[in-house]
C-alpha cells in the first residue's frame, strides 16, 4: 500500500486517539507491578493489542468512511497489440476525500454459443498427466487490479483509462470491472 496515497478523515484520528489514550492508561496501570519481568511484558503485551486494535479499525473505517461507486465503464479489444482498453468513469459517494482507487478487471472466456460444456470447460484430467504434460495450460480466467484514479474529491467524479493484455484464444469473453478504493 502506498501510504502517499492514503488519507486519514477526522474519523481515522478520532479513533487512533482514543488507543493511545488506552495504551497510556495501560502503561500507567501497569506501572505498579514491581516485578521488571512482568513490567515488561504488561507494556509489551499493551502495546501489541492497542497496534493491532489501531490497524483494524484503520481499515473497518476506511471501508464505510471511502466511498465510491463505478458509474460506467467501456472495454475495447485490440487484436493488433493483443489488449483490452477499459475506460470508465468513478464517483465518490462519501463524504471524504479518496486517496486512490484501483480497478479489478476481470475477463473470463465463456464457451461459444451452441456448443456444450463438457467439451470446453470441464475435461477429465489427471494431475499425473498434468505434471509431466509438455503442453502449456490455458488460463480460462483472467483479473487485475491496476491503479485507475488518484486524489478524487467528495461528490466529485473522474475518468480513468487502463490497459491490460487480452489472450488472443479468447473466443467468448465476459468482462467485468469492481473498484476498491483507499
């Protein structure tokens, strides 16, 4: 994660705050034990629980605080680079600002119409055969997650445009785009 890119709302400090504070009630606390083994240990022990405490209400805040929703989306496939440009456009529907949003693409090839499923997708196989096949394995499922937009204001929307490599034995493609914004 690139943390230039990641902002804390108010939310975000609110919460942090409030651990230290717990970590420093934890350390005054523990400041009566007189033995320095279990001294330690109680600080120690103290201050993993509140990190941990600190990271997971990072992201359970990021989730419901960052916001935002993909309102439209366009693929191309461009046999002479062998790629699919997908173009679209993000909206933040929250109230704070997003550092950055990454678009998940993925690409799956769907048998031709007609023809059955047992020939194309589910083929008996033996993993012994598997192993030792000189024959590189198709992939029928291809995802990515590649940046799409950066620094993107509250109610406000932006364009984005990636690139990605498209199989060329793709007969039937299905495409779907998801966000995930920080």
């Amino acid at each position: 994660m690139n943390f230039s890119l990641f902002y804390m709302t108010i939310v975000h400090w609110i919460v942090v705050a409030i651990f230290v504070l717990i970590f420093l009630i934890l350390l005054l606390l523990s400041m009566k034990e007189k033995n320095s083994k279990t001294f330690f240990s109680m600080i120690f022990s103290s201050f993993l629980v509140v990190s941990v405490g600190i990271v997971f209400s990072i992201f359970i805040l990021d989730k419901y605080t960052k916001q935002a929703e993909l309102i439209s989306y366009k693929y191309k496939i461009d046999f002479r680079t062998e790629s699919v440009k997908v173009n679209g456009k993000i909206k933040n529907i929250g109230k704070f600002k997003i550092g950055y949003c990454n678009a998940i693409v993925r690409i799956s090839n769907r048998p031709p119409k007609g023809s059955s499923h047992s020939n194309s997708f589910f083929k008996a196989s033996n993993s012994i055969t598997e192993i030792f096949s000189s024959k590189p394995q198709k992939k029928n499922l291809i995802e990515e997650e590649l940046l799409a937009v950066i620094d993107l204001e509250p109610k406000k929307s932006k364009r984005f445009y990636i690139r990605l490599d498209y199989p060329t034995y793709f007969v039937n493609p299905k495409f779907s785009v998801k966000i995930n914004c920080h």
